[in-house]
C-alpha cells in the first residue's frame, strides 16, 4: 500500500498558503467573483468545485495571476500579490488544454521554465530526465510534444509545472479531457504525487465524484461565492444548503414539518416516516424555498427482504422503478402515503434477488442519516 | 489590497489592444481614411486650373452628371462589370462544385493549387495575351482560317465582348474560392436527407446545394464586381482605349487634365455607385441568412 | 453519366485558364517577329533580348525594392493587426479593423486617386517611396487575412503557459508565439510580395519618373516589335511564380508536420 492514507499533520495546524480576503472581480457589470474569502493550507489538496460560469476558473486565475482583482486580496505564502506579475509567483499551473508547446519535444518542454536557471546544461537535463521520471515518462524526452496521447500530454504538463518545484500547483480542469478509465487512473496518481511532492495542490473541476475522491478539502462555488468549505465526508454527509446536496451526489427530499425544539433537538412530522427528532448538528442547513424538509442520501435507506429486521426503524413501501447497473441496483419507491418516489441504492449481493416492480417491501432508515433544510 | 489603478490600466486588455493595433491603425488613418476624406472634400472644391480653391461647390457633380459622356461610361462601367460578374460567377460555380462533391479529399488541395496558379502570373501580361488570343491575326482567327472554316478572320477585339471574357479570366479563382467554401460547408448528410426525403438529384441541388451556397456565390459577387468597375489596364488593352471604362477617365481628369476637383466628383460617383451595389448584395446577402434559419 | 460531364467542363475550364499562360513560351521561343500562326522556328534571341535590356533590369530592380519593403512592411502591420484582433477585445474594434481592411473591397484606381491627391497636396514628391506607401496599404489586408488564420489558431493557453513558466511576455512572444506563427508570416510575406511585384494602376499613379516592371511592360505593349520579348518575360514570371508558390507550399507543409497540425489546405 502507498502512502495515500499515511497519517499526516492536521490541517490547522499547518502554515496558510494561499489566503484570499474578500475577493471580488467584475466583467464590466459583471460580478464574476462575490467577496472570496477563505485559506488554503501548506501541503492540502484544495478542490474548487461547482458548475460552469460560477467563478471557479476564475478563482484559480486569480492566484496564477492571470485575473487582476477588482478589490480585496490574494496572498501566497504570507504576501500579497497584486503588484506580482505571473512570471514572478511561485505558483505553476496544469492548463486544461495542457498547453504543450507543439514545436518543442517533450523535453524541452519539460524544461522550458528552466531556461533561467542558473545551472549547468547537464544538471538541467537532470532535472528533466528526473521529472519525466516522476510522472512515468521515463526515456520520451526526445519525442515530438505534438506526438503524445491525452494521459502523456497531461504527465508532460504536469512535469513540466512541478520542475520549477512551485509552492503552489494549480489545475485547471486537469482531467476532463481524458476517457473515463484513463481518468480514474490519473486521480489516483495525482494524489500519490501530490503526497510525494508535499506541496498546495489547487483544483478546479465541475467533476463532484473526482474532488471527493482526490480533495483534502473541497470549496462548492455558486454564482461567485462559495457555498460550502469543507471535507468531502462532510460535504457529503452534512450539505449545508439544499443545492449543495443537489449538486454533490443524489439526495433524496420529503416535505417535513416542524413540531417543536427542545435540548438541542427538533422534533419533525415527516410524511412516510412519521414522528421522529434530530439534533440541532442535523438542522443547520438552508432550504432553497421556504418549505422546510429533509434530505437522506439513497445508500443511507436499506430494502428488507422477508426475516431481515431493522436496526432503527423502518417504512412501509412499494417498488416503482429498478434500475439494474451490475454491481449495484437503483430503486425508486413509494413510501405509503407520500406521492413521490425516493431512490435507494442497494449493493447487489449473491444470492439476493433483485426485485421486481410493484412489489411490497419495507425500508430500514435512521434519523440520525438525515440532513433537515429550513 | 488590489492594484493600482493605473496599473491595472496599463494591463487592461482594451489598452493593450489599442497599443497593439495602433502601428496598423495609424497607418491605415494617414494613407487611407485622410486621402478618402481629401478626395470627398477636393469634389466639394472648386477647380482654378492648376490650383484646387477650397470655396464650396457641388458644380463638379452637377458637371459630372450632367455630361453624357461621363453618364455613358459610368453607365458602361456598371453593365461590363455586371455581365463579366455574371460571366465569372456563371463559369466558376460548377468547378467549385466539381472539387468540393466529386474530388477526394485529399486531392482538394491540389486541385486549389491548380486554380490559383495561373492568378499568381502577370496580370497585364494575362489580359495582354487574350489580345494575343483575340487578334484579328491572332489565335482563334489562325485556327479558324488554317482549318478552312472562315476566310474572314473575325473582328472580336475592342468589343464589351471580349473585355468581359478577359476579366473573367483575370478574376476566376476569385469567384471559386468563395463558393467552394460555401459548398464545403454544407452538411453532407442534408443532401442524403434530401433524397432520402425523395427528391431526386436535381431538386435536391436546386432545394438544398444552391441555396445554402448562396453566401459563397454573394460573396463571389461582390469580390469580382467591386475590382472590375474600377479596371484600368483592359479597357485600355482589349477595348483598344475605345471603350473606355470610369478608371480610365478618372486617371483622364486627375492626371492627364489635372482637373482635381471634378476628377475627384468622378471618383466619389463611382465609390457610390460601388457602394450602392455591395450594399444591395449585402442586404441580399442577410435575407438568403435569415432564410436558410 | 453526371459526373463524367462535369468533369469534363472542369477540363475545358482548365483550358480557358492555361491558354494564355501556355501561349506565353510558345511565342516567346518563336522566331517570327509576329504573334500570329503559324509558328516559324525556334529560337532564344527573345530571352536575349530581355537579359540585354537595361531599361527592362533598372524596372525590375525598383519592382524587387518596392516587392520587398511591401512585404515586409506589410506583414509588420499585418502581425500587429492580426495579434490585436485575435487576442484583445477593444471598444470600436469592428470599426478599426473595418477601416483597416478597406482597401480589399475599394477599386484600385480610388486608392490610387486619393493617395495622388494627397501626396501632392502635402508636396511629397514621387517616387519608388510613395508606390511603396501604395502597395503597403493594398497588401496589408491580404497580410492580416493570411496572419489571422495563423493567430486565431494559437491556443491562448500556450502564451499563459510560458508566462507563468517564467518568462516576460515579450520572450513568450519571440519563443512561443513567433515559432507557431512562422508559418503564417512567409505566406504573409510571399503573398504582399507578389502583389506588389504584379500592381499596376497604384505604380503607374504614384512613381513619378520611375518605373516598376509592370508600368514598362504596359509600356511596352503598344510597340508590336517589343511583344515577343514581352513574351519570353512573361515565360520568366511564370517559372518565377510557379518557384516562388512551390517554396510557400513547402515551408507550409514543413510548419504543419513540425506542431502536427492538420491539413486544412492551401495557404490561401
């Protein structure tokens, strides 16, 4: 095993690396980024997060330098960088188009930021012959750069950038271009890489499943603002807003309605599953109306089959829709009483019929699993 | 704290653009905009023989106008310019076809290669030889007479005739190219929709090709029409300077009877004139667009 | 059955393009003194003739002088017009860019007539200079067409990359930007040059006493004697243009197979 889940120091207690202090940056009248704040630590795998046109480019331009700030600031490393150009930053960047030089081989383009570099010509080619080591393209220094695949392109981008050894390493969609199998491949060495350098990794996707994979921690934009700054579980488990948990994974959502609160809890009439309270910790998170509800993710909700007991509690239910996927099967059901289906997502296991639609069924669910929006 | 103000000027991308274009800009402004303007304001001008007095007059175009001379080679101008136009445009759309539906891909080029090259030769050593090819003693007539066809060599030259098919010649690739791109264009598997949706061969040109073409074929009007009305060297070579077209009587007055202001009046009437046409062909041009949606 | 007669036509077409172009050596290595059929027999004292002419090598010699600061002149504006139109968004760039590519649509003889009466009324006076003037202004649009292909086809990500690699936007442009662009530039400059070589009406207006090559042939024209000379240099010409697009196709190609780019055709 490598050292993917190798213990290491905790996050707060690192020094801050990338600082930004209420950051906004106007198009014209276009507000693109709305007051950004937040740090990124020393040695972290930050994720930005969110879909197409909510700012994330644009925030990760920013601490490249290619994006002036209208106002606040950006510091790296403790200083601010307004006055930096980007030539002059000790950040590197992974293009989402790559940017290989296409009249350059592949070691001169590993070795284009060193033209300044006061060493000796053999100690640079060194240095190259060693990055390309480091991304697992030992021996391609010669080739044409035009010449390579998508997966060589991105390893050449990505030695070309660590050589200059950045303190900050900033990917623009690094891994889009790729096909599902090469992508999958590369999140993993992206993150073996990233413990082997030891240095910030910034991460811009609209990918939730890849900046839960590879992120230490993950900032969700909308619309110029970040919504949600936190851990993938956390982000997961705890969406602190309806359209963070729409926009992270699949959430199921049933009208709930709020009887009371008492000693840090909240006591909820749910339709289908009745009477039931969670904590205060469960009850922090915006609705996107004015209707409260609650949110439960579809693994967090079981199907039992004849003799199988709950271990919380459970709901009386009909199969709407199965959709079979191999490993897993989806559900769609009915919980009696409640008009719109739920989705459950079971693990298929030998020996366990998948069920057919229109069939009886109880479902096994916890309070402690959801999530309430108000 | 963001930067400056003036720094985040000087990097601004208008400010940039603005440095960046202004060596061509400023080029474009001494030895185009402010000719053209001098040109307009010279027509305004009255003529006191070898001096232009800046006393307002619209007399040059009143003479201008008024001269039936004048009104006779404009009028000449406009209808060579058209018929060779139409000539040229009437020839080259069934090449463009040819290369862009029934040659392979990879001998396009080639066949492009083929068309210009002929362009890249002498254009007045081009018109001179359909004189050549033209003469009375020339080519077509030695052909003629050597198989016995005729014993009376044909008078072709200095004829709208043989100056419409000169400049033709002279303007081909010009007219090709355009409506080649537009063919190009064309989704190959909208003409298969048509047939499949049983037209036959025919109507799926004339439904489909032709007018999804038509910007290329504006386009090849408007790029042979504008520089033709304005030939100085054919009218002179294969109208033997008896057919003289607007050019020839605007160098006439500008340089030969140093007449500035009317010379001007007479190159303004033409730029309009021009002008009136491309924007005619434009304005086609917009409604084949908002047709085709 | 179509196709076949189209085909044809495309033959026939060829023809009408190739005959005079072809008719040039025929007559250039006749030794009658008179275009005419039939042929008399063959010989070089045309081509004699021509290397002999020294009013013919002085013309040839300014048109070489314009052709060459044409293009090169040209092309210099071309790459400042062709990178701000591709890269910068700027207030009233329509405007600018339209103004800038006027030429292309205005007949010659009112770029000619303009620029004559200006010149005049400033009191420059005429000479090889103010043709250059003339044709830089003519060849500049052809110039920017050509560039703005190469330009538009430059992912912005490649100059960002070189910058933030270190380098000043001025060593990214000479290392990044210049090499893919290069391509470009020589069809650029090939292609001002030979539109200069060829222009007439702006050098007939603007040379003063000077001569290029094309406003001596014009000249030359109404002498019958002087034609079969005329023809053997228009055989010159050819094989000259015929090198010259060879060369501009070769270093085309060479720049695609160097940055692997696909083959969209030719440089025009």
């Amino acid at each position: 095993m490598t050292q993917l889940n190798a213990a290491r120091a905790p996050l707060d207690s690192r020094a801050k690396m990338i600082e930004f202090h209420e950051v906004h940056k106007y198009y014209g009248d276009y507000h693109a980024l709305r007051g950004i704040s937040a740090t990124i630590r020393e040695g972290e795998f930050f994720s930005l997060l969110g879909p197409s046109g909510c700012g994330k480019t644009t925030l990760l331009r920013t601490i490249a330098g290619f994006e002036d700030i209208s106002s606040g600031a950006v510091l790296i490393d403790g200083k601010d960088m307004s006055d930096v150009a980007p030539n002059k930053r000790p950040t590197n960047m992974v293009f989402q188009s790559y940017a290989i030089f296409p009249h350059l081989t592949v070691g001169e383009n590993v070795g284009f930021g060193l033209r300044r570099d006061p060493r000796s010509k053999a100690e640079k080619a060194k240095a190259v012959e060693e990055a390309l080591e480091m991304v697992g393209l030992k021996g391609y220094g010669a080739r044409a750069a035009h010449a390579l695949s998508g997966g060589q392109r991105q390893r050449v981008a990505l030695a070309r950038a660590l050589i200059l050894k950045p303190k900050v390493l900033l990917l623009d969609e690094p891994l889009s271009a790729l096909d599902k199998k090469i992508r999958e491949q590369m999140q993993v060495e992206l993150i073996k890489l990233q413990r082997e350098v030891g240095i910030t990794f910034v991460l811009v996707t609209h990918d939730q499943e890849e900046a839960l994979v590879m992120s230490d921690r993950i900032a969700v934009m909308f619309e110029g603002e970040i919504a949600q700054l936190a851990d993938p579980e956390t982000l997961y488990r705890r969406p602190n807003s309806r359209r963070v948990a729409d926009f992270i994974g699949v959430m199921n959502f049933l009208p709930a309605q709020i009887l009371g609160e008492a000693n840090g809890h909240v006591q909820l009439d749910v339709g289908g599953l009745g009477r039931f309270e969670v904590t205060e910790e469960q009850a922090s998170a915006r609705a996107s109306g004015a209707e409260p509800v609650v949110g439960f993710r579809p693994e967090t909700l079981t199907i039992l089959y004849e003799g199988q007991q709950a271990h919380d509690r459970e709901a009386p239910a009909t199969i709407d829709e199965v959709v079979y996927y191999g490993d897993m099967t989806y559900y769609d059901v009915k919980l009696d009483g409640v008009a719109a289906p739920v989705r459950i997502s079971m693990r298929n296991v030998f020996g366990r019929p998948v069920l057919d639609v229109g069939t009886r069924t109880r479902v096994a669910w916890s309070p402690g699993a959801l999530v309430l929006f108000r | 704290m963001a930067a400056s103000p003036l720094k985040r000027w000087a990097r601004s991308e208008a400010v940039n653009g603005y440095l960046m274009i202004s060596p061509t800009l400023i080029y474009a402004i001494l030895l185009l905009a402010a000719p053209l303007v001098t040109l307009v304001a010279y027509s305004f001008f009255t003529d006191g023989y070898l001096v232009v007095i800046p006393e307002f007059t619209t007399a040059n175009y009143s003479q201008a106008w008024s001269d039936p001379i004048f009104r006779a080679i404009l009028t000449r101008s406009v209808i060579v310019s058209a018929l060779v136009t139409l000539v040229t445009v009437v020839l080259a759309f069934p090449i463009a076809y040819f290369i862009s539906f029934h040659v392979p891909a990879t001998k396009k080029s080639r066949w492009l290669f083929l068309i210009t090259i002929p362009f890249w030769t002498s254009y007045l050593i081009r018109v001179f030889q359909w004189k050549v090819i033209l003469n009375y003693n020339g080519v077509i007539n030695s052909i003629l007479t050597g198989l016995g066809i005729t014993d009376h060599p044909l008078q072709m030259l200095n004829s709208i005739g043989a100056i419409s098919i000169t400049l033709a010649h002279a303007y081909a690739p010009f007219a090709i190219l355009p409506i080649f791109v537009s063919l190009e264009k064309i989704d190959r598997s909208l003409l298969e929709a048509g047939l499949d949706l049983g037209e036959n061969r025919l109507m799926t040109f004339w439904r489909v090709t032709l007018p999804l073409a038509m910007p290329g074929v504006i386009g090849a009007v408007m790029i042979v029409f504008i520089p033709t009305i304005g030939d100085y060297v054919t009218p002179e070579l294969i109208g033997g300077g008896k057919l003289p077209m607007v050019a020839n009587v605007i160098y006439q007055q500008l340089l030969k009877i140093d007449n500035k202001p009317l010379g001007s009046a007479m190159a303004i009437s033409a730029m309009l004139v021009v002008a009136a046409v491309a924007l005619l062909f434009l304005f086609l041009n917009r409604r084949f667009l908002r047709g085709s949606k | 059955m179509k196709f076949s007669s189209l085909k044809g036509y495309a033959f026939l077409y060829l023809v009408f393009l190739y005959a005079p172009i072809v008719l040039l050596p025929v007559f250039a290595f006749n030794s009658g003194t008179i275009i005419a059929f039939p042929l008399k027999g063959f010989t070089l004292d045309w081509f004699r003739d021509l290397f002999a002419n020294q009013t013919l090598g002085l013309a040839l010699k300014n048109s070489l002088i314009i052709a060459v600061s044409t293009s090169i002149l040209s092309t210099t504006l071309g790459v400042f017009a062709a990178r701000a139109g591709t890269r910068f968004k700027f207030p009233g760039k329509p405007g600018v860019m339209g103004l800038i590519m006027l030429p292309l649509v205005l007949p010659e003889i009112i770029i000619a007539s303009s620029l004559l009466v200006v010149l005049l009324a400033v009191g420059m006076p005429l000479s090889l200079f103010t043709v250059i003037l003339g044709h830089t202004l003519m060849a500049t649009p052809y110039a920017i067409a050509v560039l703005n292909a190469a330009f538009s086809s430059l992912d912005r990500s490649l100059e960002e990359a070189a910058y933030d690699l270190g380098e000043t936007k001025w060593s990214t442009f000479r290392l990044i930007i210049l090499p893919l662009v290069t391509p470009g530039i020589i069809s650029s400059a090939l292609m001002s040059f030979t539109i200069s070589l060829d222009e007439f009406i702006v050098a007939f207006s603007l040379a003063g006493k000077e001569t290029t090559l094309p406003i001596y042939i014009f000249s030359q024209l109404r002498f019958p004697k002087q034609i079969p000379m005329i023809m053997a240099l228009g055989t010159c010409l050819v094989v000259a243009s015929i090198v010259l697009l060879a060369t501009a196709e070769y270093f085309r190609r060479r720049g695609l197979a160097k940055t692997g780019a696909k083959d969209t055709g030719g440089f025009l």
